[in-house]
C-alpha cells in the first residue's frame, strides 16, 4: 500500500490548439510508466460508474471535460476529491479502492494505468476487496 489515499498532481495549463490531451501524450507528470489508457464517459448525471481497485495497479485520473467526484477507500479512511478541469489529475495508488460519482452532463474522464488490464489485477466487489486489504495489512 502507498500510504496515502491519494493526492492531486497538478498538470500544467495545455494551450494545444489539438485539445487538453498533451498530459497523455508527454506523460511528465505520470509518477509511473503508462501501459494502459482509457476513457469513462457517458454516465448519466447523478449515477455511479461504480468501484474497483488494483492489487499491482496505480492510475492518474484527469477530468477531460464535464466534472465527477473520484472517491478512494483504503479499509479504514475514505476520501473524496472533485474533479472538474484537465489541469489536476489524482493518483490513485495500488490496494486503493475507487469510485466515480456524480457525473457533470458530457464528462469525459481519462485514465492513465501502469499496467495492462490483468484479470487477476482485478477487484470488482467490495467485500472482496476489504478481505484482501485485510490479508495484505497482516
């Protein structure tokens, strides 16, 4: 585990005439390799993309247009952090758990991750996910 929940990294202001998608492609600000990128979009304002975590995994989440909340749970503390311009990202660190919540109209978010999908990366249900924390902190 990392430690901490999650932090804020700041990215700096992108005046590309191309969009707001140079942090994906000059990476500078990404504490990790990136081996994986995706988007989350269309969900409908109000609704929950639901959560996961990564055992091996860490992400840098960046809102690329609209607003959401990203909620990080490690077992004992949870933190929410709003997101809402493409000049902050958060890292969410490996053995986090994580929700995105609250969905602005046509938010698009974008999602940096160090490693391939894995299935066995993987933790879909949150029962499951405090049994492994649990073994982890023993």
């Amino acid at each position: 585990m990392t430690g901490a929940i999650g932090h804020i990294i700041n990215l700096p202001k992108i005046f590309d005439p191309r969009g707001n998608l140079t942090v994906a492609e000059q990476l500078a600000q990404v504490p990790f390799e990136v081996a994986r990128v995706y988007w989350t979009y269309d969900v409908p304002s109000g609704e929950s993309r639901g959560g996961h975590a990564h055992r091996r995994c860490e992400e840098m989440i960046v809102a690329v247009s609209g607003s959401f909340d990203v909620t990080l749970d490690n077992g004992t503390e949870r933190q929410t952090f709003h997101l809402n311009h493409p000049y902050q990202a958060l890292y969410v660190g490996t053995g986090i758990w994580r929700t995105l919540d609250d969905f602005s109209s046509g938010a698009v978010c974008l999602v940096l991750a160090s490693l391939p999908f894995e299935e066995e990366d993987y933790i879909r249900e949150y029962d499951e996910y405090l049994e492994y924390i649990k073994c982890w902190k023993s």
